[in-house]
C-alpha cells in the first residue's frame, strides 16, 4: 500500500499533512519561547503557555478533523 492510499483510507488529505505540520511548527516554537524565558519570566508563565495550548488544543485537532468540500 502506497502511503497516499494510506492517508485516503483514513480519510485524510494533503492539507491535513500541511495543518498537522503547522501544529507541529506552532508548538515548537512554544517550547522554544519557554526556554528563552527564566523560570519567572513573562515569557515562561504566560506567552509559552497560549501558543502551546493553541498548538495542541486547536491547530493539531484541525488538523485530524479537517475535511474538504467534495461539491467544489
């Protein structure tokens, strides 16, 4: 089985592949902002924390849910 067959026959796409890595790019850079910040940076405690919960809360969930419109 090719891996494109694999991915159509969980349903999935090639913008799913693009949001996913999206994901993943967003909670890098979360984890990377964590560590620039001392442990009682603003940084640390309030900025790291929303673009990780972004990134596994909302943009990684899009990910796996996204579906395209077939009728277009």
């Amino acid at each position: 089985m090719k891996t494109n067959e694999f991915f159509q026959s969980l349903g999935l796409s090639r913008v799913n592949l693009y949001i996913f890595l999206a994901s993943l790019a967003v909670i890098t850079i979360g984890y990377i902002v964590m560590a620039l910040g001392d442990t009682y940076d603003a940084l640390s405690l309030y900025v790291s924390p929303i673009i990780l919960t972004i990134g596994y809360v909302i943009v990684l969930p899009a990910s796996i849910l996204y579906k395209r419109n077939k009728n277009k």
